[in-house]
C-alpha cells in the first residue's frame, strides 16, 4: 500500500496516512480492549503492524516527517502533568520527592554500568554512556494509562512529580558521564555541546513559567471557551516550537507552564477543555512510536540488549523502593512505585544519539540499536505494569466495562 500512496499528490500521502494510523489505533484497541490491557499498548502494537518494518502501509518518508508529533503530544501531557504541582502538595512530599527521584533513577544506571561491564568486559565509555540513559523515564505511556483508568491519590500525586522530575537527572548524569569520556580524550563531542543543552533546560523552564504568568492574565472572566481552548494551544504550541529550535525536549518547559497556571488561577476547567482535544493526538503519537521499530534491530542487539532490558526493570524497581522506605511513604507507594517507572523513550534515544558520536562506529550503533530496540519494548510492558501498580496501590478500583478509547479525566 505504501508503494501505492508514493504515486499520489503529498496532500493525498497525508491525509489517507494519518486516517489510517487512527483508524488503526482504534481496531487494536478493540483487540486488547478483550486481554484487559491499557490502550498505550494496542496503539504500538497497531504502530508496529502498519509500519514499514511489518505490513509497510506507511511510506517511510511519512513515518521519517511525524515527528513534530511527538512534540505536540508531549506538550499537552506535560501540560496537564502541570496542574499536579500545587504548592499545597508540593510542601508535603517536596523533599521525598527528590530523593525518591534521585534513587529511581541513578540505581539502574550504577547497575547497568556494572553489569554490562562485569558481564561483557566491554570498554568502560560504552558501559558508563548506557548506564547514564539508562536512568531516564519516558512519562507519556504512564499519563495516558493514569487517564484511562481516572486513577487519583497519593500514589498518583507522588508518580507525576517523580516522573516530572526524572529527565533532569538524566541529563545530568548523562552529561557527568561525557565529561569523564571528554577528559580521557576518547569523545567527539566538545564542552560546549555539553552544556548548552543544560543551559537551554534552564532556558525551557523559565519560558514555561513565563508562558504560565502569561495564561493566567488572558484567561480573563469575559473570555469565550472557545477562545480559552484557542489561546492555550497557541501558546503551548510556541513554547514546543522554541524547545524544538534549541533541541530541547518540550516536557519541562509545558510541565512549568501548567504548574504556574494551576497555583496563580486555581482554575482547573481549563484543564478539562484542553484534555477534550487531544485523544486523537495521543493517538498517533503512540502509534507513530510502534512504527519507528526495526524488527531485524533485536538481532544486533543480542544478549546485551537482553541484559539492559532485564537489569533496568529490576534496578528502577529497587531504586524507588529504597527512595520510598527512606521517605517513609506508604507502603503501597513503596511496594509499586517501580513498577510504574518502567517506559524509555524520547529523551533517552535523542542521548543514544548523542552518545554514539563518543563511540567507535561499531558500539556507537550498537548502543543505538539498544535503546531504540529496548525503548519499544518498554513502552509495550510498561502500560500494563503502570496498570497493575496502579490497581494494587487502590489509584483504581478496576477496570470499567464501558469503551475505553483515550479518556481524559479531569478531576483534581
């Protein structure tokens, strides 16, 4: 079919491109709708089936240009991520939280590194670069899966700030690890390209509280719903655009926005229209996400890849389960939090790219081929797993016989 939609006009290519990524979307759904599993999950596998690796009914140009999706998509989640951060939570949880954080995250990356390295006896740059991505979390599959199931309370308040909070380690760790590699004149990458991406997240994070303080003075009394739903996309929109110009993930910047909103309004509505338009967004990004999989990449991954995959669930899981016994969280949040951290993506294949340049060509694509291979797989299970935490630490009460496409709660 691909081969059929080239001889077209590129407005036909789009068009018939994106009513089949929904369309598809929709049918696995239906499919894993009967297995009781999150709809995260039907959206990839339908992603993998139509994509160029499988079925190859999307052209891979069209696959290759999709990727200001995933901006969008992250823009809106991170958005809504935001209305969380109320300063009335954030003083009860706010220091637990950041060691919580700390230890779900630098855990697996130590056990990655040492692992692979005792394990494989590969070159300790190789080891060190897949440990530091090893420590970033991909939050979108878990939102998506916290809105489907209207999962609330302290387990879910505690998840969305760690989660928010997670890429910034990464992109320290990260960054830590290259200047080692950088001081043993093994890199090709400067000083520079280390760390002005910190300086753009610093960057990013102010855009978004201003662009927050901003919302809030034209969210007047007078405006329409209409011009409400128009004025907030515009801006989160720009703000995903800048992010984009700086090579800067959108999440934290829109993260900061919705934060700043929700403490200077108290206005929750807003949340709710917003959450009303972006069902078919997730949609495709997920499915966008299953069709950038090479299948034949599990090969070149081999063994390691099958170590990286296993050491990082276990580390992730007992990293945020000491952070919780030394927080003294609850029980529930201590037993499960883990199993709710488990998805890899975005900021960790856009550092796999990164990190190659360090490399040799020959383990530089092999740590490429990892965490894009890996990062699939994550984000298959870890719905399911985010489902299962979520059930067993009361956020949900089970799952509702009614259709579940992408629902948008809106509760606070």
């Amino acid at each position: 079919m691909a081969s059929l939609l080239n001889q077209t006009n590129d407005t036909t290519i789009i068009l018939l491109s994106l009513s089949l990524i929904l369309i598809a979307g929709f049918l696995l759904t239906r499919i894993t709708k009967l297995a009781k599993l999150p709809n995260v999950t039907g959206y990839i596998i339908a992603g993998i089936l139509i994509g160029p690796y499988a079925l190859n009914l999307i052209p891979r140009g069209m696959v290759q240009g999709m990727g200001f999706i995933n901006d969008i998509a992250l823009s809106f989640i991170a958005f809504d991520v935001g209305r969380f951060f109320k300063k009335e939570v954030f003083k009860e949880t706010g220091t637990g939280i950041i060691l919580i954080t700390l230890l779900e995250s630098l855990v697996p990356g130590v056990l990655i590194t040492l692992s692979i390295r005792s394990i494989f006896h590969l070159d300790w740059n190789f080891c060190l670069l897949l440990g530091a991505i090893a420590t970033a979390t991909a939050p979108a599959s878990t939102m998506v899966t916290i809105r489907q199931y209207h999962a609330r309370g302290d387990f879910v308040n505690i998840l969305l700030q760690i989660v928010a909070f997670d890429d910034a380690v990464c992109l320290i760790a990260f960054s830590a690890v290259a200047a080692v590699i950088n001081a043993g004149g093994g890199a090709g990458v400067s000083a520079r390209e280390l760390v002005l991406p910190i300086i753009y997240n610093i960057g990013a994070l102010i855009l978004g509280f201003a662009g927050g303080v901003l919302l809030s003075k034209l969210m007047t009394p007078q405006r329409s719903e209409d011009n409400r739903l128009i004025l907030t996309i515009s801006l989160l929109l720009g703000i995903a655009g800048l992010c984009a110009a700086a090579d800067v993930s959108p999440l934290l910047a829109c993260m900061v926005l919705g934060a700043a909103y929700i403490n200077l309004t108290d206005d929750c509505e807003l949340y709710k229209q917003v959450n009303k338009f972006t069902p078919p967004i997730l949609s495709m990004f997920f499915v966008v996400s299953g069709m950038s999989l090479d299948i034949g990449s599990f090969k070149t991954a081999g063994a390691i890849g099958v170590v990286y995959f296993i050491v990082r669930i276990a580390g992730k899981y007992l990293g945020a389960y000491l952070g919780c016994a030394w927080a003294k969280t609850t029980d529930k949040v201590r037993d499960y939090l883990g199993l709710a951290l488990i998805p890899q993506a975005g900021v960790a294949i856009g550092l796999a790219f990164l990190g190659r340049r360090m490399l040799p060509a020959a383990t530089g694509n092999m740590l490429l081929t990892i965490i894009l291979s890996s990062s699939v797989l994550y984000e298959l299970i870890g719905p399911v797993c985010a489902k299962i935490a979520l059930i067993r630490s009361g956020s949900i009460e089970k799952q509702k016989p009614e259709d579940e496409g992408i629902k948008i709660s809106s509760r606070v």
